[in-house]
C-alpha cells in the first residue's frame, strides 16, 4: 500500500502544481486578512470531493476583540474549515491543521508576482535539499503556509482515491490568522470544541526538523501622556517621548540582564544554528520595542506616545506574570519621575509548549518520516511561536511539527518559494501517517 500511495502522489504533482498556484493567487496577508471566505470556498470543495463531510466555521466578534482587530486592523470575516475524512470505527482521530493567512507583501522588492504563482526550473537564492527537477513555485505564502495546505488536502485525495479504508477519522482544519495570533483561527476551533482529536499535526514548519517547543508571545501597546505646548517653551509642557524614552531605557535593561537569563532548557530539543552562534542555545525570555509614534511637529511638545512590545515567553510564563513584571519596570520609572503618566493595553498573547521527544507518537512520526525521506530529522525548538500551542495546550493533544521550506524559501521575505519536489515529499509523509495512526487497508 505504501508504494502504490506514493506512485499515485506523484502522479498528482501537475495538479497540485495548479491547485497551489490557485492558492498562492488569493490575497490572504494579515493584517487585513480578507479573503479568507474566498480561499475556505475553494479548499472546502475540494475536500468535499476528497470524500470529507465538510463545514466552514466563522469566529464570532468576540475572537476579534482578543485577537486585537482594532489596533491590527483585521478586516473581513475569520472563515475556517474544519473537515472529517471519517474512519469504519471513528478513533483514535488524527488533526492536521495547515494556515490560510500569509505574511504581508512588501510594497517593494519582490521580482515576481507575489500573487501569479510562477514556476521556474531553478531557484537563484538557494537548491531545496528535496529538489529532484520538480521546479520552484513562487509567491507570498508558497511555503508559509499554502504548501502545508496543499500536501494536507491531496494526501487526503490520494487515501480516497485508492479506497484506503482507515479504522479512525481524520480531521483537517485549514485556518485563519496564524501570523497574527490564531486567536480566530485555531484558538477558536479548539477552545469551543469543535475541533477534538487524539494526535495533532502542526502544517507549518519545514523538513529540516520536526518541531517540538516554540515560545509564546503576548503584545502590547504602550502610551505615554504629557501636555502639549509651544515647542519653544517645552518647559511648560509635558513631552511624552522624553517620558517613553526613559520607558524604553528600563525595557532594555530589563530584557537584556533579566529576560536574557531565564531560560527553559529543552533536552534533546535543538535550536536554530544562528541562535546557538549567537550564545542562545535554550528557549529564552526575549522582548522587542516594535514602533513607536509621537507628536505632530518639531515646534509642539507632544503629549501624547504610543509603542508596540512583544514580549516572547518561555513555557511555563503566564499572562499575568508578564503583565505585573513590565508594569513593575514602568512603575520603577515612574518612582524616579512623578510626572510620567502611561497606559498599558494587551492585544494579544499565545502561549509556548514543549513536546517531550521521548513520547512514543513523536518517536513514530520521526520514524515514519525517515522512512520516506531516508535520513532521520532532529527534534527542533523556535523562539517564534505557532498555532502548535493550541493542539498540546488547549486540545491536550502530542502534536509535532513540520512542513515545507527552507532557508532558500524566504519565508515572510520578498521572493517567497518553495520546491515542488518538497511539497510532494510533505504530502506522501501526510498520508503515509495518516494510514500507519488510522490503521488504514485496502
């Protein structure tokens, strides 16, 4: 069964050539995140002819508030598919999941349509390890995460077409604001139940590692208040820069000789080469001043400064010990200058996990997949943060990640791609899983 689900997903590779160019061509970069309706209309369908009972599931306003829809600017609806591809007996229940939005388009940079899905024999940035001559499709979301997306699907395809009959079900969810959170998206489909399994795959990663521990992330906005005046008499004013200036001076020196120092250790879990070059070889507390804006002209003191920070939390951190530990760095501030006055408002957070290696699903699938690629992964650890969090935190569920793209793909970058050779490869080790944790036969 194996050899002949293999030789039919080759055979598909023209189709799924054409299927992801049709993904790649809908506009889904968050924020805004329209189009989300568009691309779930066109996913949905063709698993329904997969032989998936099929339903599109949009999170109420309350999913956008928490998401922080007006600060982010989110527009349109936050459409997510959910689809069963249902087993004889109905358990155990494997999730795939796999992200709809993409990272934003720079204006600026790009040397194809970021949008038109072009396929070229070659890539000038880098040769996928995966690359056999399949080519390299390009555009925004190519490998993150409409690749994911299109391995997802035509594994599923394929199992239907052979009449692979599984004992459980699987469950697929194509969703939305990833990049953003995965508050609408997956946080949504899990913490209302509707979406419950016993495994979870995480879509959205790449096939140098399987992915075991990521960060989480709360954002926040920071506003410092003053009074404004003639900017020639600042004397008599109040300057909320100068307030957020000395704001920013504490923030670094707490990030950078407190954060620095907390760290999780991750045995058997290894990190990005660049960070371990740079001296970080745990998951450790980060915090970025991400923007900043303030005043009108150089001629008034303005009173009013505004900054984003994303403070990155090592597993085990909560919200409200982050929150309590940045008002404490203000309020250390504030004992020095009486006149500094701020607001602090959450937008949102997404808390990190840990994947221990040594539990027998993540051995299986580390297994499995070197029995389709040949060579064995390492178990890998991010201090970015993905919808991964949702699966083991709020689903309960051992989950792993991976998925297609490399560094010759830049990812969130101008010139996004990804070889078509490795989306064929992440497809057969979709559904090789899916028939060895369903207990598929013919």
């Amino acid at each position: 069964m194996r050899e002949e689900l293999f030789s039919h997903i080759e055979r598909s590779r023209g189709e799924m050539v054409g299927f992801l160019r049709k993904l790649v061509g809908i506009d889904t970069q968050v924020p805004p995140g329209q189009n989300y309706d568009v691309i779930c209309d066109v996913i949905a369908d063709k698993l329904a002819e997969c032989g998936c009972d099929v339903a599109i599931h949009e999170a109420p306003e309350r999913y956008l508030r928490l998401s922080g829809a007006e600060h982010l600017g989110l527009k349109g609806p936050r459409s997510n598919v959910v689809a069963r591809y249902k087993g004889g007996r109905g358990k155990p229940t494997l999730h795939l999941s796999a992200h709809i939005d993409t990272a934003p388009i720079q204006g600026e940079g790009w040397s194809v349509n970021p949008l038109g899905g072009e396929v070229t024999a070659d890539n000038p940035y880098g040769r996928s390890p995966y690359d056999r001559g399949g080519g390299y499709l390009w555009g925004r979301g190519a490998s993150d995460d409409k690749g994911e997306c299109t391995a997802m699907v035509y594994a599923v395809k394929a199992l239907n077409e052979l009449g692979v009959r599984l004992d459980g079900d699987i469950i697929l969810t194509a969703n939305c604001d990833e990049e953003i959170g995965g508050i609408a998206g997956l946080g949504f489909l899990i913490k209302e139940g509707i979406v419950k399994a016993d495994y979870g795959v995480q879509l959205d990663g790449s096939l140098t590692g399987i992915g075991l521990a990521a960060q989480g992330r709360a954002r926040f906005i920071i506003r410092t208040l003053g009074r404004s005046y003639h900017g020639q008499v600042p004397i008599l004013g109040i300057n909320a820069i100068e307030k957020m200036s000395k704001i920013n001076v504490a923030l670094n020196d707490y990030w950078r000789n407190v954060l620095l120092r907390r760290r999780r250790p991750t045995p058997g879990i290894e990190l990005p080469s660049e960070l371990k070059e740079a001296g970080v070889t745990e998951l450790t507390a980060m915090l970025n001043i991400g923007t900043i804006k303030g005043g009108v002209q150089g001629a008034t003191v303005p009173d009013r400064c505004e900054e984003e920070i994303l403070r990155g939390m090592i597993p085990g951190e909560t919200l409200d010990d982050v929150r309590k530990e940045i008002i404490s760095v203000i309020e250390g501030v504030r004992a020095t200058d009486m006149d500094l006055r701020y607001e602090l408002e959450l937008i949102n957070f997404r808390e990190g996990y840990v994947m221990p290696p040594e539990h027998p699903y993540v051995q299986e699938v580390r297994s499995l997949i070197k029995d389709v690629i040949g060579r064995e992964l390492p178990f890998t650890g991010t201090l970015a943060s993905t919808d991964m969090n949702y699966q083991v935190n709020e689903g309960g569920m051992p989950c792993v990640n991976f998925g297609v793209g490399g560094p010759y793909s830049n990812a969130h970058r101008q010139d996004e791609s990804v070889a078509v050779d490795e989306v064929v490869e992440c497809t057969k080790i979709v559904a090789l899983l899916c028939l060895r944790m369903l207990g598929g036969h013919a």
